[in-house]
C-alpha cells in the first residue's frame, strides 16, 4: 500500500470524530490531569464508569513534573503507598515519607487511567459548564481546543453532558471559578488558597473534598481554592488521597 498524505488525513480526521461522538456523553467528566484528576480518573473507570479527562496542556501530571523547585523528587505519607501499589509505582523511604521520582509518577498516573479505560484528551480547555434549573445542577461541561483562546479568536465551543462533572485544576480552581461568576444561582463563592502549611492543608484537603454544588465536585488543590485551605507544597499524599477520596463519592452516588 502506498503512504499517502490524504489516508493519513482521513484516518486521524475518522478516528478522533469516532472518539469526540462516544465522549459527547460520559458519566464522569474530570478537568485538569494532574495527579488528584488521573487518580480519581482510574479508580473511577475500575468502577465501569466512563470517563474523560480534559487537560488543558499538552502534557499530564499538573504541578508533579517540577517536583520541589525543579528537583526530581516528590514525597507523599506513607498512608498513600496502597495507591502507589494500585499504580505500580516504584518509590523509595526517606525521612519518614515516600519518595518517588517526579516522572515515573506522572507516567505512571497517566497509564493506570488508561489502562483503567479512562480517555484523557490534551490541549482541551473546560471554558463553562452546562447548567440546569429545577432541580439546579451542574451536568456537563462547555471545551474548546487549548489553542483558540491562545489566540484570542472567536470560535463556539462543543459541550460534554456529564452525571458529575470534577474540578481538578489545582490552584486555579477554574471550573468552580466560571460556575461561581456564570451561575448566581449557586451561590458559590471560593475563598482562595491559603499559605503553606503541610500537614494541615494535607489533612484538610482530603477532609473537604466533595460535592460542592450539585453535580460538580472538588479535589485536589480546587478545593484548597474553594475553601482558603493553606497549600502544601511538593509533597503529593493529599492530591492522591483526594483523588481517590472523590471517586469513591462519586461511584456511591452514581451506583445507586
């Protein structure tokens, strides 16, 4: 067969519309791969439920590839080493706490998701939600690609209906923040993150990640967001605890 420019046009074109068609309705729509989105994306999709992760990037693992001011190395509690096992990622003992190279974390978040049956599409940004009245809800959310906003162009974006939809877009918190300005009728109003303070904001990160709203959940940083949380700084056991934390919510909810 010969190679042509057209075929390979046409299979790309053919099979990300067969794709874009399945996702136009998911149980579970998470924004932001970072690493409470692709945890609560693989436990989530264990579950049998479909889900799709948007990233806004083009790349996964949020703020875990910087590691602790571009040092390789990222530490999580040791409560988080059954997720780890979960994920088959490798880590090491120092100090009291688990150490893990910042790649292999990012790798193997991004292929538990996967492999779980999770779809993760990049350079997809979440610009609002979908909305109802009556009972008030949050059931979807409103993507455009990465690039048009870049360049400041005018293009309608596409819409994913959802049964939960799960801000985790860390320290932006941005699909609360649309939800917040767009939607008065929830009354929702985020605080903002506070200052460092590990092992509170670790604790109260997990304790407070949930339903915020009516179909749209928190986890992870968004929540630090929402609820003036003090950050934590590289060390990533809340962001995993959490992630799972928020799929076991959801899967409850949607199970019954």
């Amino acid at each position: 067969m010969e190679l042509s420019e057209s075929l390979i046009t046409r299979t790309i074109v053919a099979q990300a519309a067969k794709d874009w068609e399945e996702l136009s309705e998911v149980d579970v729509a998470i924004v932001g791969a970072g690493p409470s989105g692709l945890t609560a994306a693989k436990y989530l999709a264990d579950r049998g439920l479909k889900v799709a992760v948007f990233e806004r990037r083009l790349s996964f693992g949020g703020g875990i590839g910087g590691g602790g001011m571009l040092f390789h190395k990222v530490v999580a509690e040791e409560e988080v080493a059954p997720i780890l096992d979960d994920f088959k990622c490798r880590y090491g003992r120092a100090n009291g706490l688990l150490t893990m190279d910042a790649s292999e974390l990012v790798a193997r978040l991004a292929v538990g998701a996967i492999d779980a049956g999770a779809k993760i599409l990049l350079g997809v940004t979440v610009e609002d939600v979908i909305f109802r009245l009556d009972p008030l809800r949050v059931c979807g959310v409103v993507v455009q690609w990465s690039a048009i906003p870049i360049a400041e162009l005018h293009v309608d974006p596409l819409s994913v209906e959802a049964k939960a939809v799960v801000d985790c877009t860390g320290h932006e918190a941005s699909v609360l923040n649309v939800a917040a300005r767009k939607i008065p009728e929830l009354e929702l109003k985020l605080r903002g993150e506070g200052s460092m303070f590990a092992s509170r904001g670790e604790e109260l990160v997990v304790e407070r990640t949930g339903e915020v709203v009516p179909g749209l959940y928190a986890a992870g940083m968004a929540v630090a967001a929402i609820y003036g949380l003090p950050r934590m700084g590289p060390i990533f056991g809340g962001m995993l605890l959490s992630g799972k934390r928020v799929a076991e919510l959801i899967a409850e909810r949607l199970e019954k």
